[in-house]
C-alpha cells in the first residue's frame, strides 16, 4: 500500500481509505465489535486513510474510531466532518452550520468523542447557505494555526466555492461521490483539484454497494436501510441500474476480478490526486477492496468502460430530491 500526498499541505495517505459510516448508521444493524476488527485489519493491510464525521449516529461513529485509534495514533491519517445538523426529533431533517462559532465548538467536541489532540484533515461537510465560505473556512484556518487541526476541506463543493475558499486559505482536499455511476465531478471540479494541488476524496466509489454485484433486489436490504429511500434504488430506476451492473460484472470476469474490484480500479486508475475511501464494516469486503490495487486497466479497458458507464448513465438522483440542493455548492 502506497502513501500519496494528500494536497500540497504535508499530508500524506494511504492510496485506498476507509469510508467508517456505515458501521455505525444507515445501512443496516451495528456490530460495534466486528466493526473494531476490521479497523484492525485496515491497519495491518495499510489501509490508514479513515474517514468518519459527527453526523454519523450521531456521534456514534467518531466514538468508534476514537476506540480503534487508542495506542496507534500516529499510525492514521485521520479525517472527520463537521456542518450537518440533525434535529433530535426529527432524524431524518437536517440543517447546516458553518458559523465560525460552530467550527471551534463543532471541533472541540469532535477531538473529545475521537480521544485525539489533533485532527489531520477537517473538512466542511455541506456549505452553510446562510454563512460566506470565506467565513467558514477562516475559522477553519485558525484551528490549523492553534494546532488542532492539521489540514482543512470541503465537501461536495462547486469549483468556484473551492477557489473562492482556497484564498482565504489552502485546501488539502475535496470529497465528493465519485464512481462509475456518478461522474459528476468530472465536469469542474477534478480539474480544479488538479489546478489548485488539491487532493480529490471519492466516497461511494461503489455506488453505495450497488456496482458490488451482490445488490439483486431492494429486500437484499435492511428494513432500515437508508438505501431503500434513495431514487437510484427505487422501482423503474433499480431495474435499469442492475443493467449497468451486469454489464460491468461481464467485464470484471473477463478481467479475472470482481465488479467491486473493476469499479476501484477504474476510480484509481483517474489519477494520483484521487483516493477512493470504500466504506465496509466486514473483514471479507476489505480485502476485496484492498485487492482491486492489483487490477490493471489497459486504454481498451478503459475505452470499453466509458462506453459502458458514460456520464448520466445512471438512472435516479444521487440522494433525495430535498438533500439535492445542499450538492455543488
């Protein structure tokens, strides 16, 4: 497992991260303890690059990885998330903060739950509508001068919001959902990245398990899986986007992996400033993971690909038409 630069900070990461959200929420029961373990297992496959956020749980996630670092702090590039609100009453409803307040509070709170004196990368989750970036992103400055905090970035960002906060101060890295269902971000903002000497963070390389192969219906998931209320997993949209998986599990034969393992390889293969952080809860889906660094795409692989899995092929919204508007901001 190679480490990359993160940015033009000093960071550094291993090349393939760990997306942590899902042992705690969303898709499906937590298994705290199996959870723990494949932390563990991260760490010896030099899987180092994690990734959690307050929102999830709420806070149950960064609680966990704060277990899961105790005694090998140094062995981790550490990233967590602050500006989504969740109402107590109302888990499904969210609000977004980046008051310069709520970032000293947001992240002081944060270094509590992980057991942690610093965090290396702090991104922005969403843009606070209500707050000027410039704002934000001062205060996310200062905390890299008070010491607490060691890179900052921002989250499913416009490429204009990106520069604007790049000169009030630098960015390490950008993430977005990135895979061969979601191209999005080739339009503007990989190329900014790349400008700028900002790091590109792909979550969801996997379509959210979808281009896994293993997703055939909407009972294959939890009765409380988040899933099941995202477009891409409904009705007429489901049936069409099984099509994109079939043809992407005809291609992973012929190249002797798994779809999993062809959709990494085709986020990897994007250039050195990308790192997919693939999020699992199971020992098993890591490794696979963590095998796809093996698979090798030629320019007709690659060629093939585009033509299989263009831009807009998949059918559905990313999200939920009221969580669409807090995207490319």
């Amino acid at each position: 497992m190679r480490k990359l630069a993160l940015g033009s900070q000093g960071l550094e990461a291993s090349e393939l991260g760990l997306g942590c959200m899902g042992m705690s929420e969303f898709y499906g029961p937590r298994n705290d303890e199996e959870s723990l373990r494949t932390l563990d297992r991260a760490l010896e496959l030099g899987v180092s690059f994690w990734d959690t956020a307050d929102v999830y749980g709420p806070y149950l996630n960064e609680e966990l990885v704060g277990k899961a670092l105790k005694g090998r702090r140094g062995q981790v590039t550490l990233a967590t998330k602050f500006g989504i609100l969740r109402d107590p009453n109302d888990p499904g409803k969210r609000g977004f903060s980046g008051k310069p307040d709520y970032v000293r509070s947001a992240c002081e709170a944060s270094l509590k739950r992980l057991g942690v004196e610093q965090i290396d990368l702090y991104y922005l989750h969403r843009v606070d509508p209500n707050t000027p970036i410039e704002e934000t992103v001062g205060a996310m400055g200062q905390l890299v001068k008070q010491g607490k905090v060691r890179g900052i970035g921002l989250s499913e960002v416009s490429a204009a919001t990106l520069r604007l906060a790049h000169a009030v101060h630098p960015i390490s890295a950008v993430q977005s959902e990135y895979s061969l269902w979601s191209r999005d971000p080739e339009e503007e903002i990989l190329d900014a990245c790349r400008e700028l000497g900002v790091a590109f963070v792909a979550y969801s390389p996997l379509g959210r398990g979808f281009l896994t192969g293993q997703i055939k219906s909407v009972a294959d998931l939890a009765p409380d899986d988040y899933r099941r209320y995202s477009p891409r997993f409904q009705g007429e949209n489901f049936t069409r986007n099984l099509e994109l998986v079939s043809r992407i599990e005809q291609l992973a034969a012929e190249k002797g992996c798994t779809p999993s393992q062809l959709a990494l390889a085709w986020v990897l293969s994007r250039g050195g400033h990308i790192f997919p952080i693939p999020g699992t809860k199971r020992i098993q889906y890591l490794e696979e993971n963590v095998a796809a660094l093996d698979v090798r795409l030629t320019d007709s692989d690659l060629s093939l690909i585009d033509q299989l899995a263009p831009k807009d092929v998949a059918s559905g919204s990313r999200y939920p038409a009221e969580m669409m508007g807090s995207l490319n901001k």
